[in-house]
C-alpha cells in the first residue's frame, strides 16, 4: 500500500524523532513502521534493501529511510525521508554541543536519556527476533547468520568481509531452477546513472570548493571539511566500525579536541535521536568554536560535517537505488543477496549485544587477544537499568502503551532515579 506524501512525511518526522538506540534501534523502528504496521513495503524487499545500505558507506538507517522514501515517492520521497530522519537529531546535537561549550557536561539531559536507552533495548530486541523469523527459512541461513555474528562479536573481523563471504556462499550455492524466467525491470541507462552521479558530486564537493578557496589549507573549517569528506567514504559498517578511527584522528592528529571531550560527545550522540555518526556533529562545533572563539563559528564547523557526511548517502541511493529491484530479480545474485541477508541477522544481534551491554554495564571494553570479545565489567552492572528495561518491556509488549509513550515513561523513570539515587 503506498500512501500519500502528506502521510509519509507525517511517518519520517515520527522516526527521525524517535529514532534512539543506534543503528538498531533505528533499523527496528522503521521495520515497526512501514513494515509492520502500515505495509508499505513487502518484507522481502525491506530486507534487500537493507542489504544494499549495509554495503555503503555512512549511517546504514539513514540510508534505508531514504532508499524507502525514494521508493514510495521518488526523488522528493527520497530527500524528505534522508533529511527528516537526521535534522531532529541534529537540532538536538547542535543545541547540546552549544550548551556543552558553555557550561560543560549536563546531567539532567543525561540522566533523560539514560532512561531512553533502556526502553530502546527492548525495541531493539523485539525487532531482532521479527527479523530473523522472516529471514532465517533454512538450515544454511541459520548457519550463516551464526558465522557472521561469530567473526564479528569474538574475531572483529571487518564487516565488508563478512558481508562479500556471505554474498559469494550465496551466490555459488544458488541451484538454477529448471524453466525459471524472471522477468526483469528495465534499469536505468548509462547516461542517466552518470548524470545523478555527476549532480551530487557537484552539490556534494562545491562547498568544500569554495570553503579552501576562502579561508586556505591551514584554517580549521578547511581542515574539518576535507576530514568529514574522506570520513564520508570510508564508514563502511556504519558508525560503530569508524568511531575509533575519528577518535584516534580528533585527538592525537589534529589536537581539536581532548579524549574527555571525544567520550563527552560520544556519550551525546549514543543517547540522542539519530545516527550515531552525529558526534561529528559535535566534533565540528567543538573544534571550530575552540578555534575561533566563537558559537557562530562551531554552528558553521557543525553545518561542515552535516552537509559532507550526509549529502554523499543521497548520491549513494540515488545513484545505486534503481538496480536494487533489478538485482533482486535476478535468481543467482538474489540468493548472494539471501544470504547477505542471513549475515545481516548476525550484525544485527552483534550491534543488539554491544548495544545491551552499554545500557545495562558502566564499562564495556574489547578484550585483547586472538579472541578480541566486547565483555562488560561486572562489577559496573546497573541494576536500576535492567530494571527500567523491564518495565519498558512491559509497558511496550504488555500494556500495548506504543513507543512514544513508552520513551517518555523511560525518560520520566530514568530522571527520577538518579534524582533518588544519592537518597537511598
């Protein structure tokens, strides 16, 4: 059932505010929404759109919404969804890091948030069992899935890696079926692939253009632009699996900002709306307002990183979009991409996990070793966050309370808790 612009528009705000929790968190929440409960897309083709967004570069979530806004309503679908899925957390960003700047850290907002999360684990979870009972049918997708989680939880094995071994098992156990014909549609030509490309690019590489021409190689919003651009194409995995690498950057290169201040941000972007990818966001404002001395100059070093990490997604699906159907109906590369499917499974439970223990431990690190496993700190276990996840749970799958009441519920209990904490 495709729905009315109007109505859409109205659904992508819902998600872009709502969308706590990560990469699955949010990759849950548009499930729940166009899939679930309105239909607006078949799970099939969720799923294989899911596939293709895994592949790219950048915040995978922010890229399926667009895929599917493309999908409902073409270009202007596309550019709504993209857009309405990142500016709420972005607002939110930019209002925290300016607060930052002036006053420091602030409890309050993370005492709300901290609740949030908690809720976010159970949608989380819910959505991860959805997902596997629709794309795990047989013996070699469970297998599969398992493998994926596997290297990625205990090896740290690349995610590109996971991704094309799935895709060549898939693609090489496929059995061609006697009479099968397929018909396809038709792609789009050469000339207009070309064309879509080229007009991002322009849009994407002009203000970097005229920010150099400007103010020269040495200034910080040059130096910021021609990091967030380099950053744009190297996300593979999503946010996770670059993190470390900006943090390394950040600090130890370009001096922009502290350690504490690169976990202060990370800890604002793990618990607001939208790609966990916006703490660059306050890395942009954080480094040009240090900088320059000036707000005026962090909201610019902020719009730097808004406009060169999230403009490459729409060339990203705009360019590549129209082939995920045709692909899909093509037996042998749909079967690499049932597989991929399977693997994503596994990616998903291994971001369900990482994601868990962050909401229910004070400390989670990466054990060193031939087995390289994220493992809590027991002695950092949080009681009263296993206990706001519980009451999320049942407030969500008992009561039926529905997500934007069950958040605010988490958030209330959340902020209450630390206020009681030292009193108890």
């Amino acid at each position: 059932m495709t729905p009315s612009f109007i109505e859409a528009r109205k659904i992508w705000w819902r998600i872009g505010l709502l969308s706590f929790g990560g990469p699955a968190g949010q990759i849950a929440l548009i499930h729940r929404e166009v899939v679930e409960q309105r239909q607006w897309i078949e799970e099939r083709e969720f799923l294989h759109a899911l596939n293709f967004c895994m592949l790219l570069p950048g915040p995978e979530a922010m890229q399926l919404a667009t895929y599917i806004g493309w999908r409902l309503h073409g270009l202007r679908g596309g550019l709504v969804a993209g857009l309405l899925f990142v500016l709420p957390g972005a607002a939110l960003m930019l209002v925290l890091s300016a607060l930052y700047s002036l006053y420091g850290k602030i409890p309050f907002v993370e005492n709300l948030f901290w609740g949030i999360k908690a809720a976010v684990l159970v949608i989380v979870l819910q959505a991860l069992l959805r997902i596997s009972k629709k794309a795990l049918r047989t013996r070699i997708d469970w297998i599969i899935a398992s493998l994926a989680f596997v290297a990625l939880f205990f090896f740290a094995v690349p995610f590109p890696l996971v991704v094309l071994v799935a895709g060549l098992v898939g693609f090489f156990m496929h059995q061609e079926k006697a009479g099968e014909v397929v018909d396809l549609p038709l792609p789009p030509t050469f000339m207009q692939s070309a064309k879509t490309i080229f007009i991002w690019l322009v849009v994407w590489m002009l203000p970097l253009f005229l920010i150099y021409e400007s103010f020269g190689s040495a200034h910080v919003l040059t130096g910021l632009s021609i990091f967030f651009s380099q950053l744009s194409v190297v996300t593979f995995g999503g946010a996770y699996a670059v993190l470390s690498y900006m943090g390394q950057d950040v600090v130890e290169m370009h001096h922009w900002l502290t350690t504490p201040e690169m976990m202060d941000g990370l800890g604002l972007a793990e618990t607001t709306p939208g790609p966990l990818i916006l703490v660059g966001q306050f890395v942009g404002f954080t480094a040009a307002t240090k900088a320059q001395g000036s707000l005026w100059a962090g909201v610019v070093g902020s719009l730097i990183f808004l406009w060169m990490t999230f403009v490459p997604c729409f060339l990203w699906i705009f360019a590549g979009a129209p082939y995920v159907r045709h692909l899909q109906n093509m037996p042998r590369i749909s079967s690499a991409l049932a597989a991929i499917t399977a693997a994503v499974v596994g990616v998903i439970l291994n971001l369900s996990l990482w994601f868990g223990f962050h909401v229910f431990f004070g400390e989670v690190n990466r054990a060193q070793g031939i087995v390289p496993v994220w493992w809590p700190k027991v002695e950092t276990f949080d009681f009263a966050s296993f206990v706001l996840s519980i009451i999320a749970g049942v407030a969500l799958l008992h009561f039926k309370l529905g997500i934007p009441k069950t958040l605010a519920l988490a958030a209330a209990l959340g902020v209450i808790s630390k206020l009681l904490a030292p009193l108890i």
